[in-house]
C-alpha cells in the first residue's frame, strides 16, 4: 500500500507559513517544488508497487522522490538527512511535513531507494526531468561541460588473508586506478552538463580505471555549440574526434591561462580548463 502525504496544516503550520522572511533555501526548494511536474515522477514509481492494502502504509512516492533530491542537493547520508528533516523547517515545508508528523526512519529512504533501484526507473525518472526542463526552455545548448569523478568502494582491495586462504572482503567488482600519487580502489561517475544552467544531462558510471577520454562521446547530446573538459581529454584520439565533427580545440594550462591563441573570457580563464571551442 502506497503512503499518502497530509494535505491539512496544524494551526502552528500556519503562523510560520504567514512569515513574509524565508531563507535562500526555502526559496531555492519552493522552486523546485512550482518547477517540477510530480505527478509525472510518481506514475512512473507507481510500477514498484503491488496493489495491496494490508500491512502498513509505504513511503509517499513524492515524499521519496524529494528525500533523494536533498541529499543530492546538499550531499547528506540518509541518517544525516533523517536528522536535518526532524530541524530544518525548510526541508519540511519542501516535503510538505507539518509539526505534527511523525520524521520516518533514514531506513525507510534507503527502502524507497533501494526499491527505486531494482525496478530500474532511476534512468526514467532522469529522462523525466530532463523532459520537463526541456519543455520550459531551461536547457540552453550552448555547451556542455564534461567531467569525472572517483568514488572510493566500500571496501579497499585487500591482499589474501593468510590463515583461510581467502580474500578478505571487499567489492569485486571496482578496479584500482592511480591520481597523481594517489591510489584509488572503487568507481568513477562521469557527468556531462549544460553550460550556463548547469543542468546534468548525461550519467555514465565506470569502474575507476577507465579512462575519462573513453566515455567523452557518450557525454555528448550531439546539439552544443562547444565541449569544456579538463586536460584528461587531452589526447590525440580526441582531437581527432573533434577535428572530424568540426570542433577546435584550445588548451588551458593548470593556471587558466590559453595554451594557444583563442579569446577566453576571464571567467573561463579562472577555471583551468581544457576548451573544445565552438565550431
């Protein structure tokens, strides 16, 4: 059975919704919250669910999908978000919880993201948004800005353990990779977004030893003007790449100053940045 949120405010509820005063989150969440077609977002969720009305009742759909966009938002475990919830009265107006509702459990949003998981509708949802932002002309298309990331694995590679002859625990399926002098054992995600709004628009997840060049093409939506990228794209493969499709490529050195002479504005200049410039 599918949860269901409490559309009636307590009389407390309402002296703090009459201030006229609201801080820069609030504002930021009640854009999001006027932004986004929910309704959409939930029929597609509505596919994880049985048709049952015994037991007790399932996290709102809505009220999960909201969880998760404040901790990506704000970067928060689902403990530390469970404790943000029960004290921030700006994450509470976003989700909608009056004074007298009980805060769920964090276990109750690893359930709702993990059933998310399964079922495979992250991508959906993705695509959802992406569809939503697309429709309100919010997507500019001037560029996009491609990048990578490590995520450490839950467990680092361990040698043999000595007395059972086996390997101590760890996640098999991460590789190792090297970062200046910094070894790495887990992950990488790599993100493709739109300059100027910064909105993400390509996901891809790797393991930590694929190269960021190896997933440039599947960044790319095939309708910007430019790619910026940082100096690990910086290979002859790419350029190639770039040369066939018409893009020029100008080098930024780890200052930020142009390695070869194109105009650079100083804003993209403080960013020491590898530029495809536009065709």
């Amino acid at each position: 059975m599918i949860g269901k949120q409490k559309s009636q405010l307590s009389i407390l509820d309402s002296a703090f919704s009459a201030r006229t005063k609201h801080s820069r989150t609030d504002k930021l969440l009640h854009k999001i919250d006027t932004f986004v077609n929910w309704d959409s977002l939930e029929s597609i969720c509505l596919s994880m669910y049985t048709d049952s009305r015994r037991g007790r009742p399932s996290l709102p759909i809505v009220f999960g999908l909201k969880c998760l966009i404040l901790q990506y938002l704000y970067n928060l475990s689902d403990p530390a978000l469970e404790d943000a919830l029960i004290d921030r009265l700006s994450f509470q107006r976003f989700l909608g919880i009056s004074f007298d509702t009980e805060i769920p459990d964090f276990t109750t949003i690893w359930r709702f993201r993990e059933r998310l998981v399964k079922a495979g509708l992250l991508e959906k949802i993705f695509n959802n948004v992406l569809n939503q932002l697309d429709k309100r002309n919010v997507i500019l298309r001037k560029g996009t800005l491609v990048d990578a990331t490590l995520v450490q694995a839950a467990r680092k590679k361990h040698k043999h353990d000595g007395k059972s002859g086996q390997s101590s625990q760890q996640d098999h399926d991460a590789s190792s990779t090297q970062k200046g002098s910094n070894a790495y054992y887990g992950y990488k995600g790599h993100i493709g977004a739109d300059e100027g709004s910064n909105i993400i628009r390509r996901v891809r997840f790797t393991t930590a030893s694929v190269h960021d060049s190896q997933e440039l093409d599947n960044l790319l939506c095939g309708d910007e003007q430019s790619v910026f990228a940082d100096k690990a794209y910086a290979n002859d493969s790419t350029k190639e790449r770039c040369d066939k499709t018409g893009y020029t490529m100008v080098f930024w050195t780890r200052g930020g100053e142009a390695a070869q002479n194109s105009p650079v504005s100083k804003r993209k200049q403080t960013h020491a940045r590898v530029v495809f410039a536009t065709r």
